[in-house]
C-alpha cells in the first residue's frame, strides 16, 4: 500500500485527531503504572543480584542470571520513559526517577542518553542525522556507511549477519564509555551522574567485590550486564533495522516518518513485561511522552486510523522480526560485495 499524497499541514491535523480520539478514550491519562514496577522490580534487583554474590555456581546461580537481568532491564525501561516525561507530568519527578533507574541502576549516563535518544526520535531512520543508525566502526545497517571506508568496518561486513548478535552481550561496554565520556565533554550538564554514576560502580562492583570476593562480584557483574544488553538487543533493534532509510534530501511529516520507519512486534499480552511497551515501536514514536503501559490499548485504534489513510501498519512477529535483522545484515554485506 503506497504511502497518501497528503500534504505536512493535513498530516499535522490528521495526527491532532487522532490524539484527541485517543484522548477520548482516557488513553493519554498519566498513569501510575511505573509505580508498581518499581516497587516490584527494585526488590526482584536487589536480591537476585545479592543471591549471585551468596549462591555457589551452579543451577541456581544461573537461574538468578536471567532473572537479574532482566530487573536490570526494566530500570532501562523506566529511565526510558523518564527520559520522554511519561512517568509524570512533574519534571523533577522524571529527572529523579531518570537517575535512580539508568544512571544508579544501570550504570547509563541518564542526560546524556536522553539527548542522543530524543534525536533519534526527532530524525528516525535518517541516515545522516539519527544516532540510532551509526553502529560506529564494525556494522553497517545502510549502504556506503563510514564503516565501508575502515578496514575493521570491511573485515566485520563480510561477516556481521553471523557476529552481531554475539557482540550484542557487550553493547554495555560502548553505554558505559559513552557515560564517561559524556562526564567529560558535557560536565555542566551531566553534573548530577558525575556523582551517581561512581555510585552505580561502588554499589554493583566495588562493595560487592569486597564482602564476596573479586572475582565472584566480577563474574556476577558481567553476567547480569552482558545478559541484559543481548536482552536489550533483542528488544530495540527489531523496532527499526531493516524498515525505510530516509535520505538527507527527503522530507516526510513527522506523523509518516513515524509510521512508516518503526515496526511493531506481535506478542502475547503476557509477555509485554520483556518489551517495556517498545513491542508497540509506531505507538511509541507518534506519542513518546504517553505512559507504555497504554501503548497496547492504542493499537486497534491507531492500525484503524493507518489503514484509513493509507498508511501501512507494520506489524510482525518477534521471531520474524529477528529474522529480518539478520537479512538485513546480510543484504548490506551483498551490497558491499557488490561495490568490490
């Protein structure tokens, strides 16, 4: 279905109605679902982390792996939706909360973070200007990337379809340098994770490793943040690898870009405590600032209003977008093969 001939003026309306059909509905409402999560998932990091520095290795201690990460990966969660002022209408409490989840709990660069991601959100898909699609020197997720002028950019083309999901359990690596980073190139804004973010080191490593042992706080450390980043992966990537590019000299409104750049994942409901509302990817890029716990209610009435005017709603299952990620790997290792 090809995308309607309509102008950014009407796209700018047609967007104003259906956020007041959506608030109509009482889906635009604050909520206080963040809440429960944090009263919840805290509790589930605290002592799942404990039980790997007290459990000997073994079935159990494996056991508690998944299970710390994934409470790490809910911190993300909430520090995302604080980064878009979704947990709150009160922009302390967005701040506070933003901290406490990504800088304290997952060792992130709360402000930092929130900048590039915010431009990811403004410039989706757009090769030159969205951070979310340079993958610095070793993959390529769109033709003639810098990476095809590196060496170690050509050497990881030929295969990145086969090491990218691997290397994927070290993206924490890359979050924490940039933290650091941010720390010294943005010290007047980043002045509050100058204090938080040695607090996330002695907490989860350092006071650890002196009550438990180095290298049973190391290995838990690196187990929980490697297992967490292949989760986070696995949540983020399929949203928008392989969906359209949109070149520097192409001008869409913002309500097609969204739509037609993101990709939803269709999973039972149950499930949606794994994606933190980001498996409803188009809900999210049209409406960032709505809590994430209503983003499955605003389907229906969102895929209605695409497929009214002629946007295509694109939604798949988590398998197939995965899927669809290694293909598109594959296709820009073809493209390179090709330009030899």
């Amino acid at each position: 279905m090809s995308t309607p001939e309509i102008s950014p003026p009407c796209h700018q309306q047609l967007l104003k109605d259906l956020h007041a059909e959506l608030e109509g509905e009482g889906l635009m409402a604050p909520s206080r679902h963040w809440i429960w999560k944090l009263a919840l998932w805290i509790p589930v990091f605290l002592a799942s982390y404990g039980g790997l520095m007290v459990v000997p290795f073994g079935p159990w201690w494996l056991l508690l792996v998944p299970a710390s990460a994934m409470a790490m990966l809910t911190m993300g969660y909430l520090g995302h939706d604080a980064g878009h002022y979704a947990l709150s209408r009160r922009r302390w409490i967005n701040a506070f909360w933003g901290h406490f989840t990504m800088s304290l709990m997952c060792g992130i660069n709360f402000v930092n973070w929130r900048t590039q991601h915010n431009r990811h959100h403004v410039h989706c898909q757009e090769v030159d200007d969205d951070p979310d699609m340079q993958f610095g020197l070793l993959f390529s997720v769109y033709p003639h990337s810098p990476n095809w002028h590196k060496p170690i950019g050509r050497m990881f083309l030929r295969i990145q379809k086969w090491v990218f999901w691997p290397l994927s359990c070290f993206h924490w690596l890359s979050m924490r340098t940039d933290a650091v980073r941010a720390l010294i190139e943005r010290p007047k804004e980043t002045r509050i994770d100058r204090f938080v973010l040695p607090l996330h080191v002695l907490l989860w490593l350092v006071l650890p490793g002196l009550l438990f042992g180095w290298g049973h706080a190391i290995v838990a450390y690196l187990a929980m943040s490697c297992l967490s980043s292949l989760m986070t992966a696995s949540v983020f990537t399929p949203n928008h690898i392989g969906m359209r590019r949109v070149a520097s000299d192409e001008k869409l409104s913002y309500l097609e870009q969204q739509i037609t750049t993101s990709r939803n994942i269709g999973n039972p409901a149950v499930l949606d405590f794994y994606y933190g509302g980001l498996n409803s990817q188009i809900e999210h890029h049209l409406f960032p600032r709505v809590a994430h716990n209503r983003y499955r209610a605003m389907r229906p009435f969102v895929k209605a209003f695409c497929e009214k005017r002629g946007f295509k709603y694109q939604q798949t299952g988590l398998f197939e977008a995965l899927a669809s990620v290694s293909r598109h790997l594959r296709d820009m290792t073809t493209a390179f093969v090709t330009t030899r």
